[in-house]
C-alpha cells in the first residue's frame, strides 16, 4: 500500500480526530450517571428510562442551541475550556424554563483543523457543567471540516434532553395580573450579542487590566454563562410557586420575557432595582448604541426572569439572596415595558 495519506493531504486529520477522542474518554464518563448503557465511541448513546417510573405522565424536552461567536473570542485569547461550560447552561437553561430535569446531554465540535488538546479543552468545559447540572455527556460529534470552518477556530453546538411530568410542566399559563417578576444576576454576556461586542471592543486591549470592569475585558467577556437549575430547584423546595420563567438570551428582555406571557397580561420591568455588570456600559458608551437596543441585544444584568405570586417574594429573597424583584404583571396583550 502507499505511505501517501490523500486524505490528509485534503486537510483531515483522522489520527487527531482519534487523539481527540483518547483525550476525552476519562472525563466524558465521569459524567455517567447509572442510567447510562453506553461508552465512549458507541455510535449511539444508550440511556435507561427506568428511574423516571414515579412519574405519572413524563414528558420530553429537548433543545439545541450555540455560543455563537463567542468562539471567537476564546480564539482571540486562546481560551477555550469556558465556552464548554457556556453551552452546556445555556441548553439546561432553555428546558428549566419548562420545568424540566436535564438527563443528558449530546454535543458537536467542529473545526478546520482538529487540534486534539484545544478540542479536549473545551469538552472538559462542557463535561464541568454537566456534573454540576447532573447530567450525562452521553455522546457527540467531533468534525474537521476544512474549507468550511476558518483556520484557528471552531463551532459548537449543544442539544440537551430533560424530562417533566406533564402535571408539572411550566408554561406561564397560571401567570396573573398582580404576579411579581423577579431577576436572577448575569455573568455579563452570557451567549448572546458578541457580535456587537466584538466590534465595539475590537481596537481595544483585551488583556490589560481595566479599572472600569475591575478586570480585563477578555475576562468579561469570556464569564461563563450562569446555570440556574440550582437556584430554581431551591424555590421550587422552598414551597414558592412559580408560575413562569424566561431565559434572557438573544432578544434580550423584550423579545423573551413575551414568550411566557398569556392572553390578556404584560410585564413592566423597572431598570433601577437591579445592579448590571460594567462591562454592558462600556460596550455602551464606547460604541453609542442607544439603550432601547442594548436592551434588545443583551440580557443587561438579568439571566433569568421568575413570575411568582406578589405574596411569595420574601420567601423567595430569603431563598435566593440574589434575587432581585424587579418587575410585576399588569393587563396587556403580552408587550413588555422597560422603564
């Protein structure tokens, strides 16, 4: 047979994609929880139902998302282990909102050229939330896609499957006029708007310590994006009720709060009851950009919006001490006021 490697000569690299895959396999299992049937390399992820037999009628929740182009800015520092952990809490996020209990988690990493230990970086990211969230890292895809991906950097995505009973499901529909709104605290960007950051920031320094954030910018900007399965579970055990929850991402407050509103309800969100991270006003200032967009492209401060009862916000401050009551529900047709 030949010594020539025509593959690799068109740019794939299928001993890195197998290094990569010797990197991860110790982590990626300890993520397994006993529901898990499969190992590492299967080629589907096998995961038992059993213990969800207490439940009267489960329901499935799935969903996929990305960090967008935050991948970017881990490229531009050469920082990669955080935005594995982003994308895992995004995901969680998106199904709590719902009620559901993660189960396991699959992901995608893709590049132009697979470096092994980069790519090992970032899934250790993701295998550090699925322990804190637990849940599995029960399988994923790892490409080398030249011609596609620009040299340097990559692209991840994330799908996550829960489960809830449907009795339990969150869905806003017991939202009423009278209900408070309260703010769980952001990193900073979280997964959304980097767009715009980056090309505000661009000319910037990005390493040197900057006596407005109280750190470097890169470091703003790379916070990890918080997970809020904890913190929500503690309301829930706590006896609060919680008749609605909204992860702020793209859109900002005004494009996600409406999705949980019911016919007939509104939302009013005063921006003096919450402290936002410095790196929004710098992105503010620097770049011009009029408050009404920064709203609808940032979370500005606010990763997670809660609608309890009026009568439960004590019991949920005295919960969550960084819960801060920051709105209430009024008669409308689903449109939010920022004020």
């Amino acid at each position: 047979m030949s010594d020539t490697n025509h593959y690799a000569e068109a740019g794939v690299n299928l001993d890195s994609g197998h290094q990569a895959v010797q990197l991860m396999r110790d982590i990626v299992r300890s993520t397994y929880t006993p529901q898990v049937l499969s190992d590492v390399g299967s080629f589907g992820g096998l995961y038992s139902l059993s213990s969800i037999r207490t439940m009267t009628d489960p329901v499935l929740v799935a969903s996929t998302d990305g960090v967008g182009t935050k991948t970017k800015v881990a490229a531009r520092l050469n920082r990669w282990h955080t935005i594995g952990t982003d994308l895992v809490n995004h995901c969680v996020n998106d199904i709590l909102v719902q009620g559901a209990q993660p189960l396991f988690f699959l992901d995608y990493v893709a590049s132009d050229q697979l470096n092994p230990h980069q790519i090992a970086d970032v899934v250790s990211g993701m295998v550090t939330a699925c322990r804190a969230n637990g849940c599995a890292l029960l399988g994923g895809e790892t490409a080398e896609m030249p011609g596609v991906y620009m040299p340097g950097e990559i692209d991840i995505v994330g799908t996550i499957v829960g489960i809830v009973d449907r009795s339990q499901i969150i869905d806003g529909s017991r939202i009423q006029v009278g209900d408070a709104i309260l703010g769980l605290p952001s990193s900073g960007l979280h997964t959304n708007g980097y767009s715009l950051a980056r090309k505000v920031l661009d000319d910037l320094d990005w390493e040197a310590p900057s006596e407005h954030l109280g750190t470097t910018i890169g470091d703003a900007l790379l916070a990890v994006h918080n997970g809020y399965y904890h913190a929500v579970g503690l309301l829930h055990d706590a006896g609060v009720d919680i008749r609605g929850l909204a992860h702020i991402t793209g859109g900002g407050i005004p494009d996600n709060l409406p999705r949980i509103l019911r016919e007939g309800t509104a939302a009013h969100i005063d921006t003096g009851t919450w402290i936002s991270p410095p790196i929004f006003k710098l992105i503010q200032d620097k770049g011009d950009i009029p408050t009404e967009e920064m709203y609808r492209v940032f979370n500005m401060g606010l990763g997670m919006l809660i609608v309890i009862p009026e009568k439960h916000v004590s019991l949920a401050q005295s919960t969550l001490s960084d819960a801060w009551h920051v709105g209430m529900i009024s008669v409308g047709d689903r449109q939010v006021e920022i004020r």
